[in-house]
C-alpha cells in the first residue's frame, strides 16, 4: 500500500459480538464494514434501486402470485385477505404471526432458518439476535395450542424452526 491508501475492513459474522469486538480493535484503521451475512453485505455494495429485489431474497419472498391462501389440514391464511381461518373460524393472529405461521405451513415444509425467517417476515436481515423471533414464536405457540391438532412449531436447536405436515385426511 501506498502512503495515501486508507485499508477498508469489511467484518462479515452472523455473530454481533463478534462484529462488535472487530470495530473496536480496528478503531482508528480506516473504514470498517460490518454485516451479518453475504446477503446483506451485498445489499450494502450494490443497493437494488427501490421496488426491485434482490436476487439473494427471491427465494424467501414469494412472487405476488403466490401470495394466495395457504392450507396445513384444516388451517388456511389468506395472505391477501390478512385472515387466518382454524375449521372456517377466524383465528386471533397478527400480522407477523400470520405471516410466520404461512412460511412455516406453506409448501415446501422444511426447517426454515432464523436469517430466512427474519428475511421473509420482518423484510429485514437477521443480525444475529433472536429475541424478536424467539418471542413472535412464543406467542404463536400459545395461540396454536388451543387448536386440537393443530399445527406445532418445533425448534430445530441452533437452525430455526419447522412444522410437522398436517394429519391425512381420514
């Protein structure tokens, strides 16, 4: 490096404390660049223009033709008409447990991870602190509970959560 170069410092770690400890010591280097995950750093370097998303985000937010109503057995949410039904009756959910509950009902059933959650429900990049979706989750259950058979969010330990697929039809 030249003497007139500054070095930039790009930080990527899903771990805040991490990132935290890096710009700290680095205090004073030059420019540091902290982000949580690929995603999000390049959503820092090459900002889409408003309205246009992100090649990194179309797998987590469904085009506006998929939008339509979700079914797990006798559970439906209709994400356009921001209703969720348990055996035709509406069910008391707002808005972010609506939508959770529709990424973790909606096909295909797999584990979704905490930085997809946060992409998909909060429209935000996940910075490493769960406690905002630990606790939208924690609500959700409470409100499942009272639906016999209904849906039961599990927690796969250190990835995210997941629902098991709906009982057959008898």
């Amino acid at each position: 490096m030249s003497g007139g170069e500054v070095p930039i410092v790009v930080c990527v770690s899903a771990d805040v404390s991490v990132r935290e400890r890096v710009v700290r010591q680095l205090d004073g280097v030059g420019p540091v660049v902290s982000c949580a995950d690929l995603t999000e750093l390049r959503a820092m370097l090459c900002p889409s223009p408003p309205g246009e998303a992100t090649g990194a985000a179309a797998p987590v937010r469904p085009p506006a033709a998929e939008q339509g109503p979700v079914r797990w057995g006798e559970l439906v949410i209709d994400r356009a008409g921001h209703l969720a039904t348990w055996c035709g009756d509406p069910l008391p959910l707002t808005r972010t447990e609506r939508e959770l509950l529709a990424r973790l009902i909606g096909p295909p059933l797999v584990v979704w991870s905490y930085e997809q959650l946060f992409a998909a429900v909060w429209s935000g990049a996940y910075l490493g602190d769960t406690a905002i979706l630990h606790s939208a989750v924690k609500r959700l259950r409470h409100k499942l509970r009272r639906l016999p058979g209904g849906p039961q969010v599990h927690t796969v330990r250190g990835v995210g959560y997941r629902i098991d697929p709906p009982p057959s039809p008898a």
